[in-house]
C-alpha cells in the first residue's frame, strides 16, 4: 500500500546484511573441533559426548505418540571443560542441541557450491549496528553451520523468505517467495510454509534459481537447544534425528515444530555433543 501524505509506495524488504564471509586459508583455515564450536555456542554449559547405552519405547502405541526411556553413559564422556566427566542427578533438565547431521549438510553446501571443509569468519559490515555480535562463533567450517547453527528445517520467517528472493535469477520465483512474504499472502504462507514446515534446506529445491550469500544464510537461519525440562538445565545433547513430517516424505534433521514420532539414536550409538551447567 501507499504511505500517507503522498509519499513513496510501501515495499517489502528483507533485513540488511550485518555480516560477511570472509575465507580462510592456510592454518586458519583449519576449523575447530565439534566440541569447541558446539562450547562456544553454548558458552554457559560444559560439553560431553555420551554414548546411548539404552533406548527403548514406553509407549503400547508409538504410531500415536512415542515416550522413550534413555540412558547415556556417563563414564564414557569426554568434555570441553578440561575433562571434566558429566554429573547428573534425578530431576535435572536434558537438553538436546541442534544436529541436523552429516548427509544434510553436505546436500545443502553441494545445492550452495561450497566445500563442507571450508572454513570461513562472519565480519561485521561496515553499516552493521555497532557492537552487533555475530549470530554463530566464527571460523568455523560450512558443515559445521549447517549441522549445529542453521534450522534448516524450521518454516522460513517471512524476512529469510524475502532474502531469498532477492538471491533469485528468475523473475516468477522471486515474485512467489514475495508474495508468500506478504500481506496477501498470509493464508498460503500459514498453509505453505507454516503448516506444512517448509524451511531453507527445501526451499533451495523449490526454487533452484535460488542462490543466496552464503553471510546471509548463516545470520538468518538460527537453531536452538530442544529441552526436556524439569528443574534446572544440566546435560545438552545432539543426536541427529529423522522423523516424519506432516506431509510425506519423512524428513531428516532438526525436527523443529514440525516432527511427529522422531527417531533417536539407537543404543549403542553416541550423542554428538552433551553439556552440563
């Protein structure tokens, strides 16, 4: 619509870029381990990675609605915190960080054109808010932001939708992801994007004139830990999921809001990362 007083026509527009890539070479270009990525991260927890030592369903009728019993070995954790083992006591919170696993990671840096090995540091922009911090710990390699930073799975918000848009070399798709983004687009993004649970790691194969700065996918794309709560925060894990989705076909990475009967870590296996407060 048109603003008041006669003045220029009302346009829709993604949010300005805060950060850019910059590519490391040489010794820098050596990314960090997954525990010290993951610790900054969470830079209020200690980190452990636990293997699964039992995994079982409670459930009579899983189909409608599954409940797990877990156990993780805590004698076999390694930390970032100085090797330190990881404590738990009955009632603390398990929570699980972002995995969006291998597979997925390097289908979306193949659909980028970037090397999963690729390490890169987000700079801040010369007209970026003063102080602005970047949105994930930096440098860090490309799988390790698409695995445990980015939400790939989460339904697009509305200024990530325009952002692609604006990296579209076809008119017709540029104009969709808009007109999702719009007013008038709010029943088809609520049915589209909402309901259905479409997010960036599918919309890149809707759209394949999409190709998106890799600064701006990494500051507008941001997972966070899934929690169990009780009474306060302890252990943080992050196992890679799939799980099935309101539509077909099943999905693998992060559920978000979108899982129904998630999948975890069969026993034997181990939790990518756990955490402690």
């Amino acid at each position: 619509g048109g603003g008041g007083g006669g003045g220029a026509p009302f346009t829709l527009a993604a949010p300005a870029a805060q950060f850019e890539a910059e590519w490391l070479g040489g010794d820098a270009a050596v990314p960090p381990p997954t525990l010290s990525f993951l610790a900054r991260c969470q830079p209020k927890h200690s980190l452990h990675e636990l293997r699964v030592a039992t995994n079982r369903e409670l459930a009579s009728l899983p189909q409608h609605g599954s409940v797990r019993h877990l156990e993780l070995d805590l004698a076999c954790s390694g930390g970032s915190s100085g090797g330190a083992t990881c404590a738990y006591a009955t009632a603390d919170d398990l929570a699980v960080c972002p995995d969006n696993g291998p597979a997925l990671a390097a289908k979306l840096a193949s659909r980028l054109g970037l090397a999963p090995a690729a390490t890169f540091a987000l700079r801040p922009r010369p007209s970026a808010a003063g102080g602005a911090a970047p949105p994930l710990p930096t440098p860090c390699s490309v799988e390790q932001a698409l695995r445990y930073h980015a939400d790939v799975r989460a339904p697009a918000p509305k200024g990530l939708l325009l952002m692609l848009a604006d990296a579209c070399s076809d008119g017709a798709s540029s104009a969709r992801l808009r007109h999702l983004a719009s007013p008038a687009g709010k029943e088809e993004y609520a049915a589209h994007i909402s309901r259905d649970g479409r997010g960036v790691a599918e919309l890149l194969d809707d759209f394949p004139s999409c190709s998106p700065p890799w600064s701006r996918l990494a500051e507008s794309s941001r997972g966070e830990p899934k929690a169990a709560e009780r009474s306060r925060e302890e252990p943080f894990c992050s196992p890679p999921w799939e799980y099935a989705s309101a539509r077909p076909p099943p999905l693998s990475g992060v559920a978000s809001s979108a899982s129904h009967t998630p999948e975890p870590l069969p026993p034997g296996r181990r939790c990518s990362s756990c955490a402690q407060s």
